[in-house]
C-alpha cells in the first residue's frame, strides 16, 4: 500500500512539473526577443553595438523612434523585438502609431483592454491604415495581451490627402478644426531638401512636389503635438513611436517636438536599408542608431 501511495506521490509530483515546464516554454516562445544576430550601429562614434547595449540607451531617453518601410515584415520584426525588451525589462511603455489617427483612441483603448473584438479591430485598422493586417498583426496582438497602451497620433487621411494634391490653403475651417491647435504648415527651403532626401521615390512636378512636403510637414507636426500631450498627461512613460522611415528622420516628427517641448529627449532608430539608409550615408543629424539586418 505503501508503494503505491508513494508512486503516487511521484507520479503527481512529476505531472506538476512536467506542467510548470510547458508553461514556461509556452511563456518563453510568447515572449521570445531574438536578439542572438541583432546588432546596431552607433552613430555618434560609428561602432557596433549588441542588441542589448541598444536596449539599456533606449531605457534612459522618453520617446524611441523607430522606423520602418511599410511593407517590409522584418521592419516590423524589428520594432516589434524592441518593444518585447522594453516591456521583459519593465520600462513603462506606450506605442505611437503613424497608423492610426488621433479620433481613433477610443477604439485602440477597447482593443487593449480586450472589449473590441478582433474582429471589429480589423476594420477599424483598415478605416486607418491601407497596408495588409498581417503586417502589423503580431505588434497590435502583443499590445493587447500585455495591456501595453496604443496611441493614434497621425490626422485624418483625408485631410492630408487633400493638403498634398491641393495645399494646406485648400483645407477648410471645418478641416481645420480636426487638426491640433495652432498646426501650421510654413515650409523652408531645409524642410523641402530634406523632403528630397527622405522621399526618393517621389518624383513630382514642383507645384505637387510642394504641396508633399506640405502634407508630410503637417503630419511630422500633429504627430510631434499628440506625442507631447500623451506625456502630459503620462510623464512616466516611455514611447516607442512606429512611423515610416520618411517621419522617423531627426528633421522629421523628432524635429518638430521642439515646437512643442524643448526638454523632451529622444532616440531615433532607422533600419538599415543600403544604399539609402547606411552606415556610410547616415549622420548624427539624421538618427541615432541604424538597426541592421
């Protein structure tokens, strides 16, 4: 009788920890960083750093830049590893998206909390964004099972599509009122060779060509304001912003935070893509690091 209340006792004892294994390798798998290749290139001295060199500098400034190419998914595994590090090593954290709007919140805030059903989210992501679900898929899961907070920074793409086909002077009062207060949109001759640097691809004729650095001023500037009133309201908070590589640039929404907060410090992170975005090319005046493959 002995016996067998003893294996028993074995066999019980064996089941809970063969249990408490799986789970935490579920936990594990979950919550994977893959940081073993990851590198990133300093470029204030011009070294290489570990991942998680990359990580303990990130954890001491306010707001993280971190870019990306829309399409590329390894952009997103990128951002998506960053924001794993920061959640595992407890920095308070809160995402900005280029991909959602301000008027947005309300349904970012159910998706977070679990009240808005994926589902329902989907088209409230294609009501703001146009490129494929599953390219930000993982990000917005990973937000929602950590309760990590979504913020919409972007304006309505309406109103910009119109500044960039019309101008800024075409937006009504009505337009205007969806805007921040006090968002201009005076262009510099810096602003636009800037523009011409960032955006390549876009070959426009000089009125359009105008009227596109209109449109991406106006964005760098409502995103810049709604970042700075999250942290009002957040001061403890860090905020990783994922923005297009074009927004990311330190003379993009970086460089309009100084409109609205001198003292707020930050990083930018570009990925690096040769040619345009490399360790040859970049300077302290475009990023902080170049996130390499």
């Amino acid at each position: 009788m002995k016996s067998i209340k003893v294996k028993a006792v074995i066999a019980f004892i064996t089941f809970i920890t063969l249990s408490i294994s799986i789970f935490l390798l579920q936990a594990c798998l979950q919550t994977k960083v893959y940081t073993a290749d990851r590198y990133a290139f300093r470029v204030n001295d011009r070294k290489l750093i570990s991942f998680e060199e990359l990580i303990e500098d990130l954890k001491k400034t306010t707001i993280i830049f971190v870019g990306e190419s829309h399409d590329n998914r390894f952009h997103h595994q990128l951002q998506l590893d960053i924001i794993k590090a920061l959640n595992l090593s407890n920095t308070p954290i809160a995402i900005g998206f280029e991909m959602f709007t301000a008027e947005s919140q309300n349904d970012l805030d159910q998706w977070i909390t679990g009240t808005l059903p994926v589902e329902k989210f989907v088209k409230v992501y294609y009501k703001n964004w146009g490129f494929p679900w599953p390219l930000y898929k993982d990000t917005l899961l990973y937000l929602k099972d950590n309760k990590i907070q979504a913020i919409g920074i972007n304006v309505p793409a309406e109103i910009s599509q119109k500044v960039a086909s019309s101008g800024f002077s075409s937006l009504t009062k009505k337009e205007l009122e969806k805007l921040p207060p006090e968002i201009g949109c005076a262009i510099d001759e810096k602003y636009i060779n800037f523009i011409k640097r960032a955006y390549v691809a876009h070959g426009n004729t000089d009125k359009q060509f105008v009227h596109f650095c209109e449109a991406q001023l106006l964005w760098d500037k409502a995103m810049a304001w709604n970042l700075v009133e999250f942290l009002k309201k957040y001061p403890n908070k860090t905020v990783v912003v994922l923005t297009g590589n074009g927004h990311t640039w330190k003379k993009a929404v970086p460089e309009q935070l100084r409109t609205f907060s001198v003292k707020t410090p930050y990083r930018v992170l570009l990925p690096e893509i040769p040619g345009y975005i490399d360790t040859r090319n970049i300077t302290t005046e475009d990023a902080d690091y170049i996130l390499l493959r």
